[in-house]
C-alpha cells in the first residue's frame, strides 16, 4: 500500500483527487493539506511513501516545501501536480527536488502512471510538459549552434563527417593547431564535453544537412 499526502489549496480539487485515488486498491490517501506550512506538518506526522503537491499554494509555495521537505528527509518521494504548463515551471520542481510533474491538464491515468513511476524513484513528467522542454532544449541548442562562427561551423561539418584535425587542417589550408584551437571552442560553445557527445548533438540538428559550404579554401585561411 502506497500512503500519500495530497496537497492542493482547493478544497473542490482535493475531493477529485480523492475519489480517483480511492479506486485505487494499492493507494491510500492518509492526509491532505491546504497550504505548505500544514502540508510540511502532516508531512512529519504521517511520513508517507509519497507527496503530491501543487506549486501554487498559499503563503509559501510548493517549490519551498518541496524544498524543505528534502531537507527534513532526502529520500522523500515527490510528484507536482499543476495547472502550470510552461516547462520552466517543471524545471524549477525538479530542481528542488520533485521525481515527477504533471499537468492538470492531463487525463488521470497519466497522474497514475506518474504516481507509480515517483514511487519506484524513477523521473517523471507528462506528455505535454516532456515535449516542451525537448523543444525548448532543442531551441537553445540551435541557438548554441548559430553562435559558431563561418570557419568553425564547417570545422564541425568535417568532424562529423569523420575527417581528422590533419585532414580538416589541410582540406582548409590551416595549421592543425588552428584546428584543434577551434575544436575545442566549438565543444564549449556547444556544452559538450566529448567527441561523442558532439557529434551526437550534430547529428540531431542535421549538421551534415544543414549547410553544404562550397567556397573556396582560401577562404577560410583569411580568418
């Protein structure tokens, strides 16, 4: 049997929460709190396998009691429950030390799943919010990408084509210093910390397709 503790500041909410809870055989909801100062409480009190909680709540929000309740017990089991959708939101909880997010917005089964997945001490978030922050990842990488200059955008290029420094160094007319001056620029500019992980990365935002450069060599000696 699974114990929980529900916290959520509307009444009309937790009584939702409840009666899906209920259905089920394995999980017993043993306390429900209307803000974070009664939550962290109940919390000591009851020491359940599990919290569910909103972020926004009255006075402090649940991101502090989330906080505070790792602080109290590291291993606490921790899943949000929120009407916020934007990704950052997700961050900050997991952060402070949730397993799992999911939206209000999402059917009850994935709050289930979600439940089940925070026990066995696995992150979990739903669909929605897992999608968003692929895309916002994928955003900030491109963005990553746009940073390289002319020279070590095509660097990368030959790199994951397989090309080594001495290749790239003469396939450019530059000095092999110059390329692994600027290899190891372009895996900072990147946040990468290996060749595989670079090549990884370009792979996914289709370096190879991206940009089929056709100038000159010379070109590149200039800068």
């Amino acid at each position: 049997m699974i114990s929980i503790l529900l916290v959520d500041d509307h009444a009309i909410v937790r009584e939702g929460y409840r009666a899906l809870l209920a259905k089920q055989p394995d999980l017993q909801l043993v306390a429900e709190a209307g803000d974070s100062a009664e939550a962290y409480q109940l919390f000591k009190e009851f020491e359940p396998d599990l919290l569910i909680t909103d972020i926004s709540l009255p006075g402090s929000s649940g991101l502090e009691l989330i906080a505070r309740i790792k602080q109290r017990r590291a291993d606490a089991k921790i899943l949000v429950f929120s009407m916020h959708q934007n990704p950052g939101f997700a961050a900050q909880a997991m952060r402070a030390g949730a397993l799992g997010y999911v939206t209000k917005s999402s059917p009850p089964e994935e709050l289930l799943r979600a439940i089940y997945e925070v026990y066995v001490g696995r992150h979990t978030l739903s669909a929605d919010i897992a999608q968003a922050l692929a895309l916002e990842k994928l955003g900030s990488e491109r963005i990553a990408l746009e940073t390289l200059t002319v020279r070590e955008f095509e660097i990368l290029r030959l790199l994951v084509d397989g090309r080594s420094n001495d290749e790239i160094a003469q396939i450019l007319s530059i000095s092999p210093k110059t390329v692994c001056n600027c290899h190891y620029l372009i895996k900072g500019k990147l946040g990468v910390a290996s060749d595989i992980e670079l090549t990884r990365l370009a792979i996914k935002l289709n370096v190879l397709d991206l940009l089929e450069l056709s100038a000159p060599a010379d070109f590149f000696s200039q800068g």
